[in-house]
C-alpha cells in the first residue's frame, strides 16, 4: 500500500497474476460443470 514503486510492485503480483489467470481462473469454474 506505500506510495514508492517497491510499494506498487509488492502490490503488482496479486493483481498481475487476476489479469493474467483471469481467462483460466474464471474457464475452470463455469467450465468443470458444463464439460463434465
């Protein structure tokens, strides 16, 4: 939560990581269901 880029990168990583597995994060629910 600081306002220094240390700050911001420390806060990248669990945000980085919903943008980029937000595709597979958010397929693996609604999908198991309806493929299975």
């Amino acid at each position: 939560m600081p306002g220094p880029p240390s700050g911001t990168s420390h806060t990248l990583p669990p945000y980085a990581p919903h943008h980029r597995t937000g595709s597979p994060w958010r397929r693996p629910l609604p999908t198991p269901p309806q493929l299975i």
